[in-house]
C-alpha cells in the first residue's frame, strides 16, 4: 500500500474492474465445468478414490487361495507341471469337500504327455464344482456397451469336453482384469462375451456355486464395477501348493471353502497388477480374484454417483464460492470459502458413506482458483483506489497524512459529509494589491507561486489537509478527514511557520522591488461539517460552517506580519505550549457575539 502512484485520473473506473473480475469467474467456472464433465484430472482423482474409499477389513476364512510358488515348484519340479499334480489337487480338494475351485491357470495348450488331459478332465469331473478360466483379447478398448472380445483364450478341446455326473459340462469364467490409465486396477469385469457367448468372472461363477444363485452386481453398461477390496499382497495368507499335495494341510481345512489356485512363482508368468489399495506394491491375480470373491460374499458395492447429480453437486458449491469470493473482501471471504467447502466435505463424506463414488477434487480446486483470482482482483481494485484517492488528495494534504489515510483504508478515508471538531485556517497575502500593480504580470505569478507554495508546504509539514487558494489566500484544516491529537496545536505552529519562514521572501521582494508582503493569519477552532462538496461534476473536499466563517474573519481583521486565533483555539492549545496576547473582544461580520481574540506572538 506505501508503493508510489502517480498523480493523475486511474485508468479504470470502479465498475469496469468488477465487471472485469466477475467476467473471470464466470470463465474459470465454465473451464472447471468442461474439465469435471471430461473428468479432465483422472488421475489425481484416481489417487483421491484410493484413498477415500479403500479400507482394509478381516480376510474373510471361507475364502482360501492356494499358491504355485517357488517353494512348489522346487518341490514338484520345472513348470509347466504335468495335468496329474493339478488334477490330483482337484481331487484332494473334492474330497475335502471343498465348495468351489478356481483355478486361475490357463490350459489353452494339450499336455506333454499322452492321457493326462483326459485324466485332469476326469477330475474336473469328479469335482462337479471346479471352474477353469479364459481370457478375452481385445484389439481396441470398448467405450460403451458389453465388451466383446475379438479372440478368447479357452482350455484345450480335451477339458473342454469333461462332463460331471449331473452330465454338466465343466464351468468357464473369464479372468480377465481391468486397469486405469495410471496402471492401477480399481475395478472388476462383470462379464465379457465372445461371439454369442456370455462369460462371468471367476468370482461370480464360484460365488453362484457357493449361493446358488448369481450375484446381484451394479455394474454399469461395460459390465464394470468397483473393487472394494479387503487387504494387500498377502493379506489371504496363501498356502504352498506343495504343502496341500503333500497332505501337510488337513483336509478338513477346505470343507466348504472357496479354494482359488494361482500362480505366486517368480519368472513363470507376470500375473500382477496394482491396486487401489496398495499402488505402489503389485498384487498377485489370483488375490485381486480373492478380494473380489470376498466382495460377493459381503455384499458390499460402490456405485457412481448418477453423472447430473454429482454435476449439481458441484455446481451448487463452486457457484457459492465464487458469488463469495466476487463480493466478499478477501478476510471475511476467506472464512465463508472454508465454511463452504467444510459443507462441501460432509455431503462428499455422506454420498461415500452411502457407498456412492463422485468426483472430488474439481470444486475444491476452482474455489482455491477463483479465491486466489478474485484476490487478484481486490488487489487491483485497492491498487486502483489508492490511485483514486491519491489523484484527489494528493495536492491538498501532507504525504504523511495521504500515506495514514491509504493504509487505514476505508475506515480512514470517508467521503461522506461528517460533523468533526476541527481547526481551520485562513492566511492571505498583506500588500500583494500594491506590489501587483509595480511588476509585470509573469513577475506577479512567479511570486504568487513562491508565496503558495511556502503557505502548501507549512500546511504540509504540520499535517493539516490544505482545502483551497483563493487568489493570494488559502485555507486549511486539522482534524479531518482523520483523527488527530492537538490540532489547534498543529494549526498554530504551521502559522508560526508561514510568518518566520515568509521573513526571507520579504526581505528578497524589499531588495528587488522596494518593497515587500506580509502574511495575515486567523485561525479558528470548532465543529465543522466536513465532506465531499459541490455539483455533480465538480466536488471539493471541503469544511464548512460558523467555525470556518470565524476563522476567516479573524484572518481579514489581522494585520500584516500578524497571527489572530479565536478563545476556542486559545483553550484547545496545551498549558504553555504557545504565548499569546490577548487583544480583546472583536465584533466580526456574521456573529451577533462577539469573538474574543487573541494573537501569537
């Protein structure tokens, strides 16, 4: 507030600087609103849905996952093992009176050896509840509607023909997964369909053997839904395939379990993705299929919040907060900007509480932008009312008490007519008529200017408001338009100044001219009205009233070289801070009382 302004007309009007800054807002909300509608920062989105909505919970003990580790895969040898240790795994499984088998291990290729596709598919059989997986290939991702694979990884034609005693064949489910554009998965796939084939998860076909009935899932046109899930890499505690094919697991463990198998062993295949709940550490696929399973069996769904919805959600609070920011001063501004956005946070909190996921960051983000914007914008607005004022007081008051009035702000500065104790002063030039009519008329304004400004910079000093010339006169006041301590005082002492410092000009006109000028002052103290006066085109901040019309009078009575100031003045002056000469009673123009004076010495 203190930088230097130059004098002179600002260079935009009030209104247009609010026009200017509304217009900003309403552009930086239709920018926010194409970027919430495109969902222009996925990304950090995807980050703030992590942690929003990922919690983990207790592995559920009916789900169990059975792991081809290195541990394994030493103990049985190199993989691909041959089909008899998985069928014989199946059959341990059956036996143990395990309600499900996943097994998420493709067998698109025949076996090695002679019989022993033929004798898994026996044992796919004998299971009755063992589910094998394909896996969809995709040339381009489907934007909308049912994903359709352009190829299908399915079990070789052997296992595809193994029929249980019921005579059904063996179950197929896809495991397939789905990543975002960061790499992480966050949701699941219902179901993908290949030719006039449907496919299910491999979660949902076990889940149905498991309840009888399909899982009530709020997928959306894709066929895809968001993963709660319940814990890391590992979070399932994953038994050693070795250990269950050794017997070294009761077999009492699987009865009425879900029993998914997959691959743990480093090098043998890369089935790992991250996940929402562990982003930086990848997680095995056969766990993302676990924490979907568990997910079924809960019952426990996100759902996007419907797109108009989530839309005047967002509407509603960033049009407050710009309103706020537009026509609230910054402070208070601020404090009503994270009142709203706390409201905004609770009905966030409260839509995830109810399981529905919305897009989160884009209003926070245009409230903090069109806060700092419309902050911005009050800057210049101060910036251009400094230079308002500054134009329009900049000749008329001393740069201290200009510079007291730019940083008290609207509080120091009100324009409006006020009443307020004031001093006024009036000093005129003694013997100008005379020494006017002896020079040239440019020697005349020269010295003029000489005069004025000596009257302007003694005014200055002492921290009075000059108010106007009139021809060889001036007038000034203290005590406005901002408080100030002994301002009769101030006035005085600037008098004093006007008379001793006139002393030179004097003695300089008495040489060149033959004669010189003096300085007849009044000064008056009293209430006044102070304010912006005048016609609509043409104001002046100006003091008026008896207290003015006194002082003026006592400065028409004075003569040259002399100081006359009121009783009123005389009383405002500290103990002993001036010596005075009392004159007497004076009956001035205007008073039916007469004024008591006395002068200055």
């Amino acid at each position: 507030m203190n930088a230097k302004i130059p004098i002179g007309r600002p260079r935009m009007p009030r209104g247009k600087l609010r026009i200017a800054s509304v217009s900003t807002l309403a552009a930086l909300w239709l920018l926010f609103a194409a970027f919430y509608a495109t969902n222009a920062f996925e990304r950090a989105e995807n980050r703030v849905y992590d942690l929003m909505y990922q919690r983990v919970s207790p592995a559920d003990s009916r789900v169990v996952i059975i792991a081809v580790d290195d541990a394994s895969i030493a103990r049985l040898g190199q993989w691909p093992w041959p089909r008899d240790v998985m069928g014989g795994m199946v059959d341990i499984l059956t036996e143990a009176g395990a309600a499900a088998v996943g097994i998420d291990v493709l067998f698109d290729t025949p076996a090695r050896a002679p019989g022993e596709d033929e004798r898994f598919a026996e044992a796919l059989a004998r299971a009755g509840g063992a589910v094998l997986p394909v896996y969809g290939l995709f040339k381009a991702r489907t934007s909308s509607g049912p994903m359709r694979a352009d190829e299908l990884v399915i079990p070789t034609g052997t296992l595809l023909a193994a029929r249980g005693e019921n005579g059904a064949a063996v179950r197929l489910a896809h495991v397939n997964g789905l990543t975002e554009s960061d790499g992480v998965t966050r949701r699941a796939l219902s179901e993908l369909y290949h030719g006039g084939t449907r496919y299910r998860s491999l979660p949902e076909e076990m889940y149905e053997l498991y309840a009888g009935t399909e899982p009530d899932i709020p997928a959306d046109a894709s066929g895809r839904y968001y993963i709660s899930f319940t814990g890391r890499s590992g979070w399932y505690r994953p038994l050693s395939f070795a250990d269950v094919y050794d017997g070294r697991v009761p077999p009492r463990y699987f009865k009425d379990k879900l029993v998914l198998i997959g691959l743990y062993a480093q090098g043998i295949a890369r089935d790992w993705q991250f996940t929402a709940i562990d982003g930086d550490r990848p997680t095995y696929g056969v766990e993302i299929q676990a924490n979907i399973l568990q997910q079924l069996l809960e019952g426990r769904f996100l759902r996007d919040l419907p797109r108009w919805t989530g839309f005047a959600i967002f509407s509603v609070f960033t049009l407050v907060s710009a309103v706020l920011s537009a026509w609230k001063e910054p402070r208070s501004g601020l404090g009503l900007l994270v009142l709203s956005l706390l409201v905004y946070a609770c009905a966030i909190y409260m839509t995830a509480r109810e399981g529905y996921v919305t897009r989160v960051i884009y209003a926070p983000a245009f409230c903090a932008l069109a806060y700092f914007a419309a902050l911005i914008w009050h800057y210049a607005q101060t910036r251009f009312d400094e230079a308002r004022v500054r134009s329009t007081f900049g000749k008329y008051m001393a740069p201290d008490v200009l510079r007291k009035i730019l940083n008290e702000g609207e509080d120091g500065l009100k324009l409006c007519g006020q009443r307020r104790a004031v001093t006024v002063l009036f000093v005129d030039i003694r013997g100008f008529t005379p020494l006017s009519e002896a020079v040239s008329p440019e020697e005349i304004v020269q010295i003029l200017n000489e005069y004025l400004d000596l009257v302007a910079s003694c005014i200055h000093r002492h921290g009075g408001t000059l108010d106007k010339f009139i021809g060889d006169a001036a007038m000034a006041f203290w005590g406005a338009p901002y408080d100030m301590p002994d301002h009769t005082l101030a006035a005085v002492r600037a008098a004093l100044a006007m008379r001793d410092e006139s002393a030179v000009l004097e003695r300089k006109l008495t040489l060149k001219y033959g004669r010189g000028v003096k300085f007849g002052i009044g000064v008056n103290a009293g209430d006044a009205v102070i304010g912006n006066i005048g016609a609509s085109f043409r104001m002046d901040y100006t003091a008026i009233g008896d207290a003015v019309n006194t002082a003026a009078r006592l400065e028409s009575n004075a003569k040259p070289g002399q100081i006359l100031i009121s009783r009123a003045a005389a009383d405002s002056l500290p103990d002993n801070s001036v010596k005075l000469n009392f004159i007497g009673a004076l009956k001035v123009k205007g008073k039916a009382e007469e004024v008591s004076v006395y002068e200055v010495i």
